[in-house]
C-alpha cells in the first residue's frame, strides 16, 4: 500500500478519547443512560412464560419512565426536556439494552407520545403529555393494517363525524382495514392514536374524505377489559421481540368525542366544517408523516448499537480464543489472528464506524429541523429522505453483522447466554420495522429524481445529458457536513488517483458511480414520459431494480462524507489516525463487494482492483491489535454486555 498520505498508526489508544469523539454532540445523554444502565434490570426471555416476560418489560419500562429519561425529548413547557436530538441518542443508547424494552420504549415515548405531542394541540398536550411522559397512561400506534402495509395512505378504518353527537365515529368496514401487529395493544395499552380516512361535511355540504387523520381512542376501561365496540386480539408469539405485546383491534362503530381529532393539521367544527391550512391532501399527508420521522431515525440507531454490541461480542471472543497451532510452534493461534476471521469482522466493525457519524449527522439534522420556529418544507423532505436510506442500509448492515458475528463465535455464538441468538431474533423484524427497507428505499429515488428534474429540467439532448451528469452531485453535495472538506480533498489529491488509499480518489469515485447510476435511470425513465398509462407503468416496473441501486449508491456515498467529516473534527491525534484506516477499511471494502459494476464501467482497471484487495488485507492486519479497544470505545454499559465470552 502507499502510505504517502497516511501518518503511522499510533503506538497507543485512550479508549476515552475516542468514546468521548464517538458520543458527540449529545455526549452527556449517552452518560446519562450509562449511569441509570444499571438501575434497569435486564429481563430474562428465558425465564418463564411469553406473559411472564412482558409482565418483566412492562415493569423495565415503568422504571425507565422514572428515570425522567424518556422525557427528554418532549417540550419544556409539559416537564419535558426540550431535546428532539437527545430523545433519539436516548432510544438508541437503549439498543444495547433488551430490544423488547426499546422497542417498548420506542412504541410508548417515540411512536404514541411522539404523534400526541407532533399531531396533537395545546389541549392534548396539556391532558395527555404528563402521563404519557411518566408512563401512568400507556398507549399504541394504530397505524399498520392487515392490508395496508407502507401504503399508509390508503388505509381502510373510517373515522367518520357526527355533527348531531359531536362525535367521530371510528370504523374497521372491512378485514384488511383491521388493526395489525400494534405494539402494546394486547395487553397494557390503555389508548391509541388510530390512523384512519376522516370523513366530514360543513352544513348543506356532502360529506367526503380529507384525507389520512389520527384520532386518540380509549382501548381499556380501568380494569383492563376493552371497552364496547372494541375487540383486540394477541398477535402471539414471534420470531423475537416477544417482550413486546404486539396486537390487533377491530373498531365496530366506536364514538370519541370530537376533540380527541389530533388536529394540528386539519379541524373539524362543531357543524362539520373542515379546516386546514394545508390545502393539498397530499402534501398534508406527507407533513403529518414527516413530523414522525424521529420513530425511523431511531429505529436505525437502535440496529447500529445492536451491531455494535454483537460485534464486543464477537471480537473480544476472538482476541482470546485460539485454535489450531503455528507450524513449529507448539502455541496455539489466537482467533482473530487469523486473516479470515479479521476479513469476517473488522470490515463490518469499519462500516459500523461509518455508520455511527452517519446517524450522529442525522440525528443533528432533525433536531435543527424540528427544532426550528418555521418548518422548512424543503429540509423536511431532505431529513425524511435522509432518513429513509440511512434506516434501510443500517438495518441491513445489523442484519449482516450479528449473523456474521454468531457465525464467527462458532458453537458459542448460538448459546443463548452469550445475546447473539436474543440479538439475532429481536433485530431482524428492524428491516421491516418503520417501513419496509426496499420501499424506503424506493423513498430515496424519488427524491433523487425529483432533485434531478427540478435541478435540470428536461433532457432531450446528449449536452443537456452531459450537463447534468457533470452539476448532479455537486448540486448534493451541499448539503452535506463535509462540503468545504471535499473541496481541499479535491484540490490535495489532484494528480493521485492511482492510489487506492487516496481520499480525493475514493471520493471521486462514489460520487462519480452515483452520478452514473442516477443519471441512467432518470434517462430510462424518460421513455414513459408520452407512453400510455398501462406502458408507462411497466417501464416504470422494469426501471425499479435500477431506482433502488440508485439510492443505494446515494446512502454509502452520505455515508462516506459523513465518515470523512467526522475525522476532521476528531482532535485526538491517535483516534484520528485510526479513524482514517477505519475509513479505508471502509471504502475499500465496499469497493471490493461491488467491484464487478466499477470494472464493467471502467471505473477500476484490472490493477486498481487487485490494490484494492490487497490493501483491504493489510488494513484488516494493521487494524487488529486495535479491534477490541475500537469496540471498547462504543461505551457499551457493562450491566448490558452480559455475554460469558466478551468479558475481558
């Protein structure tokens, strides 16, 4: 490899100093959570009946809520923090915990409390927040339906206005438009924000739908029993998560009174006449869904600590486990000294890497967002892309990683004692969770190719074409934390480009195989433009497997920059230093994966792509002897790393 532009490795690692760059912006909530880690005792899946181990999380979540924790991301003004950002780190602090807790946590403070205070106004924030923040008054999200999936949308439930009674009338009309796999709803949630097509007419005026409402509806009567006109069923025991008490709820004409229309966005009067500052359906729509994207953002931060926690597994058992002996040695060989077993993790560890400044970026984007006195419609529609594809490609990448991390442990990793079977099974519902990752990704494209449209307009000859191709990424590119950084790279690595190592050049070629990919499916879907619909539509289908490679190649080349600028504002020189072979580690191995598409366009010659795998063994070898510090400094609390094989 060239080192030319790389300093030596560093003798030493101050494991702190990189926790501490690592923790970032919201440093002292991650404190937080370690220090209340070992108040929240783990439940046992295990141990007893699946009604004995929801009992367990319901009690965890109730000591959570005392804590004052799960507050921190709601408004000052009802006892909350005030901290969007820190609500998020929070949740994803509790990825290293029991999932079935998070996600209980996430179900209760993210999802439910999240849309009353989002969606709901003064009057719902003043009699609900309280309770809900405390965890007196559990509750569900009723948006999900045995028919409708991510077409959210469409979905089936009436809520239909009496202007006589005063009263929304909530309807399941048909199977599909049941209720489904709504956490908390089998046995503790006591009210629900039901999702629904509200339906209402102002005097002399023929009702019509306005499109997708949420309504607050009361589940339990004080003993627990549903009340009438509400049946609810046990979706029963699942592949994981079955802490979590995942129901369905059939709603036979069930009245509310009028004011419990979450009505941030759209107002029913007394007489039925409907109201909304938001006059287009869709765009109404969108703005009710994007003010609930922090339940996406969280859900990929919580796959990146289940990553991270199985990865501490996986390599301090490799560190220490041996196998098989040296030739003319009588000692046997350390695990992870193997270079196989170095290509099995620290590549996955290396994106984990890339991934954590990715989510801390975006984390910050929401919180600048949702923050704000004025929603930016455009930043909104950004983070919610953003969000998207980071959720699709970071719970793909957990997915991959514990399988890869159980495998590695051999016999070991599939002992329930040592978390990796538990964390296997909780986790993988997270690529499904908060929307279908192929669809999101789907998310992303569209917001590609819209940005590409308005940017350029039409393309009806080869230098318009050419135009686009050479402005597209740049037109990106500010909207990233590392624009100015990108610049000096682009001007240092100038005439470098042969060398796989060089930052400019891995740089340039993501972009440049992004520019390529988006720029190809914009072309091909210009041919439906004057089709007819049935035509249109299957050229549309055909270009599909091209759409989510586009966004795809879009979320590792946001990754990457969010790597590269979390480098830069790394002062710890030792950390620095091997930050910058992670992301080698990084881009390299990407590059390698996907190095069939990058020679078939002549990106890599046939000698790029052998230094490429080349250099990935060496950084695997040059990055060993700091693989279990680097999983040490993820900060994992200690209370919650209970695996027999990773104590040190």
């Amino acid at each position: 490899m060239d080192d030319a532009t790389h300093a030596t490795l560093p003798a030493h690692l101050d494991v702190d100093a990189l926790r501490k760059h690592l923790d970032g912006r919201w440093r002292h909530v991650r404190e937080d959570v370690r220090e209340k880690a070992g108040s929240t005792v783990l439940p046992d899946p295990d141990a007893g009946s699946i009604e004995d181990y929801r009992a367990k999380i319901t009690e965890a979540l109730r000591e959570l809520g005392a804590t004052g924790t799960p507050a921190i991301g709601f408004s000052k003004e009802h006892g909350g923090g005030g901290d969007v950002g820190g609500s998020a780190v929070a949740f994803e602090m509790l990825g290293y915990s029991d999932l079935s807790l998070m996600v209980k946590a996430g179900v209760q403070w993210g999802l439910f409390g999240g849309a009353v205070q989002a969606l709901g106004t003064q009057r719902h924030h003043e009699q609900y927040l309280p309770r809900i923040m405390s965890g007196e008054l559990l509750g569900c999200f009723a948006m999900t339906e045995s028919g409708r999936g991510s077409d959210v949308q469409s979905l089936g439930t009436t809520l239909t206005y009496d202007a006589e009674t005063q009263q929304i009338v909530v309807h399941t009309p048909t199977h599909d438009a049941r209720k489904d796999y709504i956490g908390g709803a089998a046995r503790d949630a006591t009210h629900a924000v039901v999702f629904g097509q509200l339906i209402t007419g102002a005097p002399g005026e023929q009702a019509q739908g306005r499109g997708v409402h949420a309504v607050l509806v009361r589940l339990r009567d004080d003993d627990g029993n549903p009340l009438p006109g509400i049946t609810i069923s046990d979706c029963g025991p699942k592949a994981g998560l079955n802490g979590v008490d995942n129901g369905r709820i059939v709603f036979d004409h069930v009245a509310v009174p009028r004011e419990a229309l979450l009505d941030r966005y759209g107002q029913v009067a007394e007489d039925g006449a409907y109201s909304t500052l938001i006059a287009s359906e869709t765009r109404r729509f969108f703005t009710m869904l994007g003010a609930l994207v922090r339940g996406r953002i969280s859900v990929a931060g919580s796959a990146g600590s289940a990553a991270k926690k199985a990865l501490a597994i996986a390599i301090r058992h490799g560190d220490k486990r041996t196998q098989f002996t040296r030739p003319g040695s009588n000692d046997e060989m350390i695990v992870l000294d193997y270079l196989a077993h170095q290509r099995r993790l620290l590549p996955s560890l290396a994106k984990t890497y890339a991934l954590h400044f990715a989510q801390g970026e975006l984390v910050a984007t929401m919180h600048d967002v949702q923050s704000a006195a004025e929603v930016d419609d455009a930043r909104q529609r950004e983070l919610e892309s953003r969000a998207a594809g980071i959720k699709a490609v970071a719970t793909w990448h957990a997915t991959d990683t514990i399988q890869t991390c159980r495998e590695a442990c051999g016999g070991a990793g599939y002992m329930a004692e040592n978390q990796l079977p538990q964390l296997k099974a909780d986790s993988d519902v997270f690529t499904t969770f908060e929307g279908d990752n192929t669809v999101l990704l789907q998310l992303v494209a569209k917001g590609l190719l819209t940005e590409y449209r308005d940017h350029f307009g039409d393309l009806d000859t080869l230098g318009t074409v050419r135009f686009v191709a050479d402005q597209f990424v740049g037109t990106v590119i500010e909207r990233t934390a590392a624009r100015g950084l990108l610049s000096r790279l682009a001007r240092v690595g100038a005439g470098k480009n042969g060398a796989v190592l060089d930052r400019a050049w891995q740089v340039n070629l993501f972009e440049d195989r992004e520019r390529h990919v988006v720029d190809a499916a914009a072309r091909r879907l210009r041919r439906a433009a004057g089709a007819s619909p049935n035509r249109a539509f299957d050229l549309f289908n055909a270009v599909q497997p091209h759409l989510l490679e586009a966004a795809r190649v879009h979320v590792e080349r946001v990754v990457l920059e969010a790597f590269i600028a979390g480098i830069d504002t790394c002062e710890d020189d030792a950390s620095r230093r091997l930050l910058e072979r992670l992301c080698d580690l990084y881009v390299l191995s990407e590059i390698e994966q996907h190095r069939g598409w990058f020679l078939e366009h002549g990106r890599l010659t046939p000698t790029q792509s052998k230094a490429v795998t080349n250099a990935v063994d060496e950084l695997c070898a040059q990055l060993r002897p700091f693989a279990v510090r680097l999983v040490d400094a993820f900060g994992i609390p200690p209370e919650w790393l209970t695996a027999p094989i990773a104590r040190r």
